[in-house]
C-alpha cells in the first residue's frame, strides 16, 4: 500500500497516518525525517543536502525526490508506505512519479482531508486558550495566527495537488471535521472501495495545466485499479454462456418446428383438390350401388307380387270348377 495525505494543518493527518501504519503494516515517511537521517547517515544524497542546507538555502526537488527514493528501498518499506507532508507542488509530485515509475511502482490513492480552515482556527484558539488556563507551555507557531500563515501557504502550493491527483483517478476525499474515529473509517472503506471504483464522470478540469500534466503511469495505475472490475465482469457473465447455449438450442427448435409445420401445412393443402375429387367419386358409385341395390329389390318385390297374384288366381278357377 503506497499512499499520500493530503490536508492543511490541522487536519488530523499525523493520527491518521499511525492509523494506517498499524493497520497495513507500512510506515510513515516524513521530509524532515529523512532529511535528518540521511545526513546522519552520511549518505551520498545526504551530503549533498546537508552542503544545501548549510549554505541556508532550500533543498531542491530532485534532492529532495532522490533521499525518498533511497528511504524506500529499505526492507522495512517493502509492504508500502505513507508520504506526509511530500509531495507539497505539483512540480515534486511529477517528480515523484517519474522516480516511482522507474522503479516499476505506483501509488495506491491520495487521501484528501478536506477540513473547514474557519473551525480549524476556533479550534486552535480555544486550545491555546485552554492550555493557558491549565498553566501548560504554548509552543511559538501554535496559534491562530500562525496556523493562518500556514494555511495560506497551503493554498498557494499544496491545494493544486488536489486538482492534479484528480485528474488521475486516485483521490480520495475525506471529511476531516468527523470524529477521529469516523475518519479512520470512512479513509478506510475509501481505499477498499478505490480499486473498484470507475472514473468520475464529468470531473472538474484541473486549474491550468496540472491535468493536462498527469503523469502516463497514472492512468496505467487507474486502468490495473479497474482491472479487477474488468475481471468480475468476465467472471459474472461466464455462467451465463451455457443458458444463452440453451435458449439458443430452443429457439432454433421452435423455427424448425415451425418450418416443419408450414411444410406440412403446404402439402396438405396441395393434397386437397385430389382428395376432394375422390371423395365425390366415391359418393357417386356409393349412390350408383344403392340405386342398383333398390332397382333389385324393386324386380324382386314386382315378381313376388305377381307370383301371388298367379296363385290367387289359380286358387279361385280351381274352386269355379268344383261349383
């Protein structure tokens, strides 16, 4: 897990970033820290920026991106890590991710703190003002008005970073002003859901250029993010071949069968003209037997009657004669 935090002062980053180090086993890289180490330990990198710093002058971005580059190299860094406090322009996070690609890593998510800078300044104030009233020590810059300069210079340089990891598709936004407790959990589900989550649609143009200079990697991180996604897709729609297979296999039986019974339908009708004429020849020599049938029995009933009519007839000459 590579991760940055983004947020003015005040935030709550430092808590939520020992958070998240317990929590993933990464750990927390801070510029001052390892610029401290780094020229403790006499490194090439270190000397370099210790030459710098001893002429009073600031640290430059590539001195800067190469003491990160050595830190996390380390074993310890091998699980991931957390960036606080860098990058801090748009200038170093380009920086930044040219070195990770040449190193063949990627960031995870950005996490944005979004707080409400008016709350923040009541906030200090009123602690200052407890402190006070408790008798305990108020360091130099805790307090409204250098909290206010703080935050100014965190619009001017740090802001745009917002616009820029924008545009790449690993910004998650947080709100800062929640419970400690509820933003451990809502930056939680934020980096769970992140891999899985598509582009915004219709996000905000970055300010300038700063979109337009998002580095090729970050949209090759989006694209491995979605990945997964594409993955489940393919999954999900596996099942379903065999039954598109079956429907299909039903449908063509029902065109067959359909084909089958025009078919059928056809000859029929082609049969029904021969058909009709047999069955009136058949009708006529049906009629011709009965009326041949009824002409016999006609003959037959004529000569019964005349046989009778001899024999009676026979009868009464026969009973003349004995008179």
């Amino acid at each position: 897990m590579r991760l940055i935090l983004l947020g003015p002062p005040g935030a709550g980053k430092g808590t939520q970033a020992q958070r998240l180090v317990e929590k993933y086993d990464i750990i927390q890289l801070s510029t001052g820290d390892m610029l401290r180490a780094a020229v403790a330990a006499g490194t090439p990198i270190g000397l370099k920026a210790k030459e710098i710093m001893a002429r009073g002058e600031l640290v430059p971005d590539d001195v800067v991106v190469g003491i990160v580059a050595d830190r996390i190299d380390q074993p310890d860094a091998r699980n991931g890590f957390i960036l606080d406090g860098f990058p801090r322009t748009v200038a170093q996070a380009e920086a930044l991710e040219h070195m990770l690609e040449q190193k063949g890593m990627t960031l995870d998510a950005v996490v944005e703190l979004r707080v409400d800078e008016g709350i923040l300044l009541d906030r200090v104030q009123r602690r200052v003002a407890q402190m006070e009233a408790r008798g305990e020590a108020v360091r130099a810059d805790d307090n409204p008005e250098a909290l206010k300069k703080r935050l100014d210079a965190y619009r001017a340089q740090t802001a745009p970073l917002v616009d820029f990891y924008r545009g790449t598709d690993l910004l998650r936004t947080v709100d800062g002003m929640a419970p400690i407790e509820e933003v451990t959990v809502a930056i939680g589900r934020a980096l769970a859901e992140g891999a899985f989550r598509a582009p915004a649609q219709g996000a905000e143009a970055s300010p300038g250029k700063a979109k337009a200079k998002a580095p090729a990697s970050k949209a090759k991180a989006a694209r491995a993010a979605k990945a997964p996604v594409r993955k489940a897709t393919a999954s999900a729609r596996t099942p379903a071949k065999p039954a598109a297979k079956a429907a299909g296999a039903r449908a063509k039986a029902a065109k067959k069968g359909r084909s089958a019974a025009k078919s059928a339908s056809r000859k029929a009708a082609a049969k029904a003209p021969a058909a009709k004429k047999a069955a009136r020849t058949a009708a006529r020599k049906g009629a011709a037997k009965r009326a041949k049938r009824s002409g016999k029995g006609a003959v037959k009933a004529a000569a019964r009657r005349a046989a009778k009519g001899r024999k009676s007839a026979k009868s009464r000459h026969k009973t003349a004669r004995r008179g």
